[in-house]
C-alpha cells in the first residue's frame, strides 16, 4: 500500500485524458451561449467562494482546466490540497478570457467538488480514530475512470491509498477461497506462480480462518464484517504477526469503537462510493 503523490497524478497520462473527456462531454462542439454574447478580447476576474467548510482537493486538476481554454490565464490559490477551508473563503482567484472562465467554470467545479466531498469526508473518519494508532484506508469502489483522482483526494484527507487497481497486489478473497477450496490452497497457487512477488491480504470472516491465514503468513489480514468481540478476539489471535484490515460496514459512527479493537487499519468504501460535493461556486469580479 502507498498513497499517490501529487507529481504521480499530475503526470499520469490518464489526469489529462479525463480533463479532455470532461470538457468534451460539457463543451463538444462549443459554449454556444457564451461565444455569442462575450466578445474574444474581454477578460475578467473571478474567484472561487467556499459556501461550506472542508477539505480541498483538485486545484491543480481546476487550473488545467482553465488553462486548456487560455494558456494565460491566472490562478492564484489561497490554499493548499489537503487544507480546511472555510465558509466564505476565497479559494481562488482566476483571471484571464471571460469566455474561458464561463466554458470551464462547470467542469473545473464539478472535479473540485467531488474531489472536495472525498477529501471532506475522509478527513472526518481520520479524526474519529485520531486517538488510536489506526489509518483510515480506501477501496476499489470508486467511480469508473477516475480512480487516481478519486484516491489522490483520500491521501489529501489524511487517508491512505490501498491497492490502486487488482494488478499491485494480492487480495484473497472469499470467492477467490472457495474456488481454490481453502485459504492454504489459495495461497499456495499465488505462490506458486507469482514467487512472492506481491504482498498477499487474505480475507477472512471467522477466527478459523483468521489462524489460517496466519498460519500462511499473510501481509494483511482483512476482518471482513466481524463483531466487535471477534475483531477483538481475532486481534489478539494474530498478535501482530500480520497486520490487521476491519471491513465491512464502517460508517462514521462506528469507526472510533472498531479503532479502538486495535485494528491496524479501517477500510471504507463509502469516502468515494458515497460522495457528497462540497459547496464551491465561481464568482464573476465587478
């Protein structure tokens, strides 16, 4: 498991191919109403107004976009990805072609609020187990194509990237067991053909299988929707010859107490499967 860094997405040929399906899908064959009421040489300043308070995520993504419609542009953010915001703030400032800013002002938005409401809400599970030793993880259960912005904004809440995709490392799950007839068995197949090349996680669902896959020295093991009691018992059992994965149903209200069981880390596919934007508008200067 590693978390993306800024650099990675930002020169991941994949960020500018979503930019560019973006503003295909908005703009296709042209703003209509903006090219026929604005003129080609007015220009403007706007800013970009928090209405509520969180954490923001996607400025960069923001910015080229509004560079793909004027490369001269300004943009000048007042914060960081990965800073709280407030209601009211000024995010940004942008300065340049009128008609940029009204052609990209959507879809710039709609990348920084979601990204935002990830950020957001990744933020508020990290700091109900704050006072535990235990990270806060994502999944797969992102939306179609934007993965790498999807956990680029977990990092920016202070959450940490799991796997990116099914081909950086193993994760034996129950079908995967049932296919193979036993969590040895399984284990012995990944072994056999990939040389412990990958980490393996193993997903487990009683303390049996739990010994099992200690007994297989797996990297992680998830505790895949557990009791409180059992995730303590299992736990216990494992006594840190693995790390330790809770999964299954860890909503915010729950995430403290299963912290709490000393779980190593807390996966949760609501941060980006259940996503509510962040409140940000754009706001022509006079």
């Amino acid at each position: 498991m590693r978390s993306l860094t800024e650099t990675e997405i930002l020169l991941d040929k994949r960020v500018d191919e979503i930019i560019k399906m973006a503003i295909e899908e908005d703009v296709s064959t042209g703003d209509i109403t903006t090219e026929n009421i604005v003129s080609d040489d007015r220009e403007v300043d706007a800013v970009i107004i928090a209405k509520e308070s969180g954490v923001i995520a996607g400025l960069t993504i923001a910015e080229k976009i509004f560079k793909y419609f004027d490369e001269n542009s300004s943009f000048s953010a007042n914060f960081n990805d990965g800073d709280l915001i407030s209601n009211g703030d000024e995010v940004v400032k942008i300065g340049g072609s009128y008609k940029a800013v009204l052609t990209g002002e959507r879809t710039a938005l709609n990348f920084l609020q979601r990204m935002s409401g990830i950020a957001t809400k990744t933020a508020l599970y990290v700091n109900a187990v704050k006072h535990t030793n235990t990270k806060i993880l994502d999944t797969r259960k992102t939306l179609p194509g934007l993965r790498l912005l999807d956990k680029y904004s977990v990092k920016c809440g202070g959450g940490v990237n799991h796997r990116i995709g099914l081909f950086d490392m193993v994760m034996i799950k129950n079908n995967h067991i049932k296919v193979a007839g036993s969590i040895t068995e399984a284990v012995s197949r990944i072994r056999a053909g990939l040389n412990d090349k990958f980490k393996i996680e193993i997903e487990t669902t009683s303390l049996d299988e739990v010994k099992e896959a200690v007994e297989n020295n797996a990297y992680i093991i998830m505790l895949d929707n557990m009791s409180i009691d059992e995730m303590k018992n299992a736990v216990q059992l494992i006594n840190k010859r693995a790390l330790t994965e809770a999964s299954g149903n860890m909503t915010l209200e729950r995430v403290a107490e299963v912290a709490e069981c000393g779980v190593d880390f807390i996966s949760a596919g609501a941060l980006t499967h259940s996503v509510n934007a962040l409140d940000l508008s754009l706001r022509i200067l006079d």
